[in-house]
C-alpha cells in the first residue's frame, strides 16, 4: 500500500468513527445514516452534500416547510434529491410524520448512497433514477413536491406546467450568478416568485449566505 492510499484509507475510518462517535453523542438517526455512507461509499461527495451551506439551506426549508404546511404530510416528492439529504433532514426530525419521501435524480450513482443514508427508513423511502421532464407526476400524486435547484432549470415555468393544477410545491433558487451551471439565477425574491408564476404562494423568503442569497417559495401550481 502506497502512503497516499494508507493516508485515504485512514481518512475514511476516520470518518466513519467521528460519525459514529456524533451518533453516539447525538442519538440521531440521521448521522447513523452518514456513519454508514462514509463506511460503504467511499466515493460519495457527502463532504459537499452535507456541508454547512447544504445544512443551513435544508434546515431552513425544512422549518418552513412545518412553519407553512404542519408536519403531517402524506407524500413528498424531491427532484434533484442527490443523496437524500433533505429526505433525511426531514424523516430525522420528530415533528414530522410523513407517509413517504421519493428522491429523483437524473445521475443513476446516487441511488445507492440515497438509499443507504436513509436506511432507517427504507419503508417509507425511495430513490429513483430518472429525467424530472418525463416524470408521470400524477402518477405519483405528491403532496408536496420539492425542488431546491432551480437555479439549474433552463425553463422553470415549462417544468412547473407538467406538475397537476393545484400542486403544491416547495422552490429554492439563488442569485450565484458566476456558477457555469446556474442557468437559470435571479436578481431578487421578487424575481424569483415572478419566474415561477404560482398561483398561490404561501411562504416566501430569502437566506443569505457568503457568497449568494437562496430565495424559497412555497405554494401552489
């Protein structure tokens, strides 16, 4: 074994133990999850997916979620659900009772790490690959659906137009204008509830971070 694989090895054990050691200390089921992605998917990048900036954004729609809605939700469908962070943020916190949480995304990888980070709940999630625009939505007859990365939507009224009259929906975009891959950045939360076009808007409110500000929605199709 070479010094730089000795050295990568260490620090997946590492990681593993320290989560181990928040789950001990915490109780939460939620950082169990972790322990076991950073034990069995080594590759994840939950390093990003849950940093501070991921956490504070989910936590913060998490809260609006129970603030707007109440937190007896039947279903809850998550496009662009990555790993399943949100879909855990939200199972792990004892205010909600939720039915059941779909994470969709289009990159086929991270299913497993989804799936995995949200064991303890596996009866009441699910993680499937698939293209948000060929989604059969009334099939899945959500109670909420939840999009948290508008900013990557080349048209984000196409898309909402293919979700059933009345849906409702949680949105979160920014105005990080110098990333490549926001296509699709507002100026404003004005800007932003103008893009979106919902019929009734029930929250809407902006978070400002660093380098950006993350605007949310939360209301009807």
């Amino acid at each position: 074994m070479t010094s730089q694989q000795h050295t990568a090895s260490f620090s997946r054990e590492a990681a593993f133990d320290l989560l181990r050691g928040v789950n001990a200390y915490t109780r939460s089921t939620l950082m169990q999850g972790l322990a076991e992605v950073a034990a069995r998917h080594p590759e994840a990048e939950i390093d990003v997916a849950f940093n501070h900036k991921q956490v504070a954004c989910k936590t913060w729609a998490r809260d609006a979620v129970y603030d707007t809605l109440g937190g007896d939700i039947g279903s809850i469908l998550v496009l662009g659900g990555w790993y399943g962070v949100f879909a855990g943020i939200l199972f792990d916190d004892p205010r909600f009772t939720i039915g059941k949480i779909v994470s969709v995304d289009i990159d086929e990888t991270v299913g497993p790490v989804a799936r995995t980070l949200n064991g303890a709940w596996a009866d009441r999630f699910d993680a499937v690959t698939e293209d948000m625009y060929a989604l059969p939505y009334r099939d899945h007859r959500a109670d909420l659906v939840v999009n948290t990365s508008c900013e990557h939507i080349a048209d984000l009224r196409a898309w909402l137009d293919l979700l059933p009259k009345g849906a409702r929906v949680l949105l979160q975009s920014n105005d990080y204008f110098s990333e490549p891959t926001h296509i699709s950045c507002v100026a404003s939360l004005e800007a932003f509830e103008a893009q979106a076009g919902l019929s009734t808007v029930l929250y809407a409110g902006s978070l400002p971070q660093k380098k950006y500000t993350r605007f949310m929605l939360i209301g009807e199709v």
